[in-house]
C-alpha cells in the first residue's frame, strides 16, 4: 500500500502508529463488505473445512437435532407437512401413450391395460418388501427423510414373486456402518462413513449394519453394490460423499422460535393464575357502604400449576 504524505511523516515519528493506520486503513478499504474485516465482521472467523471435511459426529448431531424438532416442534411440523402436500400432492400417475395406429383401437386397450397394472404395482405389498406403504406413503417418507437426515436410502430388491418381483426397501443413512474401514479385496478403494468408494469418488459398494433379529450390529456390515442402491442425497460439494440436513441453517431459528413461544405461554398462564381478594372489616355503626376505612387487606395469590 503506498503511503501518503501525512502517513510518511507519521512513519518518521512512530512507525508502530503508522502501521496500524495502514491495518485499519486496508480493513475498511475492502472491494466487498463481505471480505471486510473491519469491527462489524471482526468476530466472523468460519472454518475452512466446508462440506468435504464435516465430521461424523457433527453430522450425527445435526441429524438427531432435526428429527427432535421434528418430533416436538409445531413449527417444523408444519414446514415438513406442507412440504409433502405440495410436492407429493396425489402421487406419481403414468399415463400410458402407445399410438393408436392399429385398427380396432387395440393400443387403446393396451394403454388401460398398463395404466391398470401400474395402479396394482404401487399398492403396498406389491412395491414395499415390507408390505406396508404404497408408493404414494413410500413417496412422502422420502421426501422427509431427504429434508430432515439431508438423505434416505432405496435399495433394489429382487423376490420369487410371479407377478411383482422387483420391489424396492427404504433404509435409513443410520443403518450404513461408519465403523467399517476395511475394503474387500486389494482394489484401491476406500470406504468413507459406510460408503465405498474408488479413486474418482464414486460410490463403488454401500456398507449396512447387519441386522440381527430387531437390532443393528456395527460390528458387522453387510455390502450392497451400488448398482442396487439409490442414494437420495443433496451434494453441495465435488467431493462430497455423504449426506448433511437440509435443516442444519434453519435449526438455530426453529428453536429459538419454540423457546419464545413458550416463554409467552408460561409468562400468559403465569398471569391467568393471578388473582386478587379484597377483605373488609366489620361494618361500622355508620351504616352500610364500602368506605376506603373498611379496607382490611389486599391479598394477592399467585398460583402456578
């Protein structure tokens, strides 16, 4: 930075004020408010990691403070619900469009006839491999999940059904195994948080939680290749692999709105259970009425359940 006239004659007399001068001088001289680091954005130091470095336990944290809110919060409640019934709405519908070239209108028939199959596809035991939720119910769990843990989890399954083999099964980024480090095989791969993935970050294999009767086993893992699961999952960075809360920002807000508002509740029933009770003394010989010497007390209760 060149010195001006004023701020080489300081140099000459003090050249530690003269250099706290040029400091503040290049703070507030910044191309961008938000590169100033003057004393409005003095306390605004963030971390360089960004998404590719979040650690499991942070993204861990994140993740169960979203689904507490979601569970106890009015207002994300709301947020989550409005969200389905307007994204999902009624549900995916297939229209069928074979021309109708043939005579007698036959791909007319074969377009009812696929429209009607799709109908019986999406009904729950014939989608779900658990047998309880259509693709409509299948629909909205995704959406939910995609917003509150940041990803969900489809995987391809093939049965012996004769009619409906392919079915599909919701699982949540919980059940991939973060404690499994070990690649099968000698293949350069390399397996973050469950995920396995090769030398250009593509997910090779995913690693679940073997599941023994009603509980998961960290210790043990059961692999998936990649080619069967789905992994629905917002990513914000090239080298990201894993999934992050699409509420993570809004988180803060949400329960500083639900710790206001039940201030005001607590503060509204405080005063509800105020009650005041005037008592008089024994009427005087001067006849009836309320005089302010008939006064005894004011007694005031609080009552606070």
């Amino acid at each position: 930075m060149n010195l001006n006239w004023l701020e080489r004659s300081i140099a000459t007399v003090s050249p530690q004020w003269a250099y706290k001068r040029m400091a503040w001088r290049s703070a507030v001289s910044a191309a961008f408010d938000s590169g100033n680091t003057g004393r409005l954005n003095r306390n605004w130091n963030p971390g360089t990691e960004g998404f590719d470095n979040i650690t499991q336990g942070e993204r861990t944290r994140i993740r169960y403070r979203a689904q507490d809110l979601e569970r106890n919060s009015d207002i994300a409640g709301a947020i989550l619900s409005a969200l389905e019934r307007n994204v999902v709405g009624g549900g995916m519908m297939l229209q069928a469009k074979i021309p109708h070239s043939k005579p007698g209108n036959q791909n007319g028939e074969m377009n009812q006839k696929i429209e009607d199959l799709w109908e019986e596809f999406c009904k729950a035991e014939n989608i779900d491999i658990t047998g309880t939720q259509s693709l409509d119910e299948i629909e909205e769990t995704l959406l939910r999940r995609y917003y509150v843990d940041g990803g969900i989890l489809v995987v391809k399954v093939y049965t012996k059904d004769d009619k409906f083999p392919f079915k599909i099964q919701v699982r949540s980024v919980d059940d991939l195994n973060t404690l499994n480090t070990i690649v099968p095989g000698e293949n350069g791969n390399r397996i973050v948080e469950g995920i396995e993935i090769d030398q250009y970050n593509k997910p090779i294999a995913y690693h679940f939680k073997k599941l023994d009767g009603q509980s998961l086993l960290p210790g043990e893992s059961v692999q998936i290749e990649a080619k069967d699961v789905i992994f629905l999952f917002k990513k914000n960075s090239p080298k990201q692999v894993r999934e992050i809360s699409q509420l993570a920002t809004a988180l803060p807000r949400i329960k500083d709105a639900n710790q206001f508002i039940e201030a005001v509740s607590i503060k509204e029933r405080v005063l509800a259970c105020l009650s005041v009770f005037i008592k008089r003394d024994t009427p005087s010989s001067g006849g009836p009425g309320r005089g302010m010497g008939q006064v005894a007390a004011v007694i005031a209760r609080i009552t606070v359940e």
